[in-house]
C-alpha cells in the first residue's frame, strides 16, 4: 500500500524518483508516466514518489468543467500502480507564488530529494506556468539530477489528455471515455431517497448524492451501468438529468435503478461505472410513455451488460 502525504514538508526526504503533474483522470497517458517512474526508480534503488495536488490547479487557474478523479479515487488508481508514496500538495497561494527555480530547488530536490523526476511532454510549472519541460530539465542536470520526459499515449489517432476526456464525458460518450482513461469512467456517492416517482411507474431508483460538487458528471441521458455496493457487482439503469416529464428542474440529478436487486441500500456508498450511453434525456407525452421508454431502456442495457443474449 502506497504512502499519502498531505504536503511534501512531511515526505521524510529520502532518495526518490518522482513523477509530477496533476494526474486527472489517471487516465492511460498518466499511467505510461508512472510505469516509468516504477520502472527508472526500481533500477536506480529509490523511493518512487507521485507528486500532485489536492485540488487540480486548473480548477483555480484555468476554468476546467470538472474533476475527472477525486483526491481517494486518485489514491486508489495510484496505489494499483505500486509506487511507494503519494504526495497531495496544497496548491495554495504561496505555492502559486513560488518561481519554477525555486519549485525545482525547494520542493523537488530540497523536500523530495528527487534524483530522477518523470513528467510528460507538454508539462509546465512555476509561477504563471513559465517553466517547461526542457526548463526542468536544465536546472536538473545543473544539480547532478535527471529528468525523464515522456512522450504522449495516442488513443482513437488522437493525443490522450485529461481535456479531451472532460469533453468526451460532457458530451456522454463514455464509452470513448473509457477507452482513453483505460477503464470505465465512475462516480461514487451515498444512496439516498428520491420522490419514489420511479416506484411508482414500477422502476424504483434511488438517487445518489456526490459529495464533490466538482466532480464531472456525464451529459444528461441515460446510461447502462454497472454498479458496487456492499462489494456486489449489480446492472443499473441511470439517469443523469432534471427528469423533464415527471417534475422538471434545474437541478441535476443522479438516479439508479438496479436491475434484479431488492436489498436495502439507502444510506450505502456506492461506485456508477459507466458502460455505455443509452439516449439522450427527453421529455415524453405522459408517464405511460415514459414508462414503455424505460422498459426498452431496461432491455438494452440488459444486453449490454451481458445480461441477456442479444
């Protein structure tokens, strides 16, 4: 199990090889970075590190649509990976004022005692993002230090990025998602009780709460699913939106119907994995419509999920 350090003052300094960078999404361009880091940190016999941050800076800096991965879900994929600590720095005000020299100086070598640091190609950092990958690389080997730059994972004949994955979710298109994240994109939340409308259209749901509000949710539709609670694998329908034929909103809501489940959950964390986007939202002529809707809804996600032969 990886180490969590909540600040690089609290890393205990010994030698390392470290991988820096935002690491949204951990998708198959950040996970080629990190099997360098094991890789070049195992044959060089130090400590592997991945630096990143509790808050993705694009969220202050850049105006980002939302949070791919959260600071757990970041955790889990990286220990999957077997390095031997993470470090989730405060992008703080101070940390934003701090120059790409003294980045280099204070914080990798001075704090890390980094030897090796792994980045990707397009990387930047220090105040303003005024250093680059070939700046890093400089003030390394002037310090008797190495960079590794790594070029980038291309997916579908396109360049893999936390960016394009962000699109490609609001737009609903998880499947392409997954492809570029290397697994199914998921949200994690608590179930709680709705309206009991679905219940009484005879598909109950429940609604699940996202405890980060910046975490991206796909584009309203609704989606085959397969969802973990209590450590059980169920098939799902879900529906991402402001249900416009029973009470329109404006807020959004995340609601499940699981198929084949009748235990109760309310109040359980469950993981929405996303399979594959079914249709869009729409607003229907009258709830029986709705209803022979979520039927056929309910049959092709069955098919999807491998539930049923197709």
């Amino acid at each position: 199990m990886s180490s969590v350090y909540l600040s690089s003052s609290e890393f205990p300094g010994i030698a390392s090889a470290v991988a820096v960078g935002a690491f949204d999404g951990f998708h198959v361009g950040h996970q080629r970075i990190v099997r360098e880091l094991v890789d070049c940190g195992h044959k060089a016999s130090l400590a592997t590190v991945i630096y990143t941050f509790r808050r993705n800076p694009k969220l202050a800096t850049r105006g980002i649509q939302g949070l791919l991965t959260t600071n757990s879900e970041r955790v889990e994929c990286a220990g999957k990976t077997g390095v031997d600590s993470i470090v989730l720095e405060d992008f703080s005000a101070r940390f934003q004022g701090l120059s790409a020299e003294a980045f280099v100086s204070e914080i990798l070598i001075g704090r890390l005692n980094a030897w090796v640091v792994v980045v990707g190609r397009d990387f930047h950092f220090g105040k303003g993002r005024a250093g680059d990958a070939e700046t890093m690389s400089r003030m390394l080997d002037n310090a008797g230090r190495r960079l590794i730059i790594v070029a980038p994972v291309m997916v579908d004949g396109e360049t893999c990025s936390s960016s394009i994955i962000r699109t490609t979710i609001v737009e609903g298109d998880v499947e392409r998602a997954a492809r570029l994240l290397g697994r199914s994109y998921s949200i994690e939340g608590v179930i709680v009780t709705g309206s009991h409308m679905g219940g009484r259209l005879g598909f109950p749901t429940a609604n699940v709460e996202i405890p980060d509000p910046a975490k991206l949710l796909p584009g309203n539709g609704v989606y085959a699913v397969r969802a973990v609670v209590d450590g059980v694998i169920v098939n799902v329908v879900c529906n991402i939106g402001v249900r416009p034929t029973i009470v329109a909103t404006s807020r959004r809501t995340v609601e499940v119907h699981l198929l084949d489940f009748d235990r109760q959950v309310y109040g359980h964390l469950v993981s929405v994995q996303f399979a594959a986007r079914l249709r869009e939202e729409v607003r229907f002529a009258s709830p029986a419509a709705l209803v022979k809707q979520i039927s056929r809804d309910v049959l092709r996600a069955r098919v999807i999920l491998g539930q049923v032969g197709d």
